[in-house]
C-alpha cells in the first residue's frame, strides 16, 4: 500500500509541474510552445483551454495535497 501512495505522488508531481508549465503567463510561457495561449496553432480557443487547464491543475493539486496527507498519517 505504501508503495502504490508513493508511485502516485511522484505521478501526481509530475502531472502537476507539467500542467502548471502549460499555463501562459505573461511571456506566454510554455504554453505558448503548443498553442494554447494564443488563438492560433492546433490548440485554437484558447479561452476555453486554459479554463480546462486551469480545472485539470486545481483537481490534480488537490489529489496530489489529499495523497500527501494520507502518507503522512501512515507514517
């Protein structure tokens, strides 16, 4: 059990650090590299996507906080 919470954290840290260099900021960041901050490439809209993406990191980090409260109270 100990060991499938620790390979989900590492997931979860991964997933999260990715999700959040997708977000644009104000140079555009990484995001900008695929598309999704502005309205043109293959990820068009960008309104809606980095709504979704906003969605995907906020319900990632909360799995991510849960997972590490619950290692915790095992160790």
């Amino acid at each position: 059990m100990d060991f499938v919470l620790n390979m989900l954290q590492v997931l979860f840290s991964i997933i999260v650090v990715v999700l959040i260099l997708m977000h644009s900021g104000q140079d555009a960041g990484l995001s900008g590299a695929f598309g999704v901050g502005s309205g043109t490439g293959p990820l068009s809209g960008g309104s809606m996507i980095e709504r979704n993406l906003t969605r995907w990191t906020i319900v990632f980090s909360v799995l991510f906080v849960l997972n590490t409260i619950v290692l915790l109270d095992l160790g």
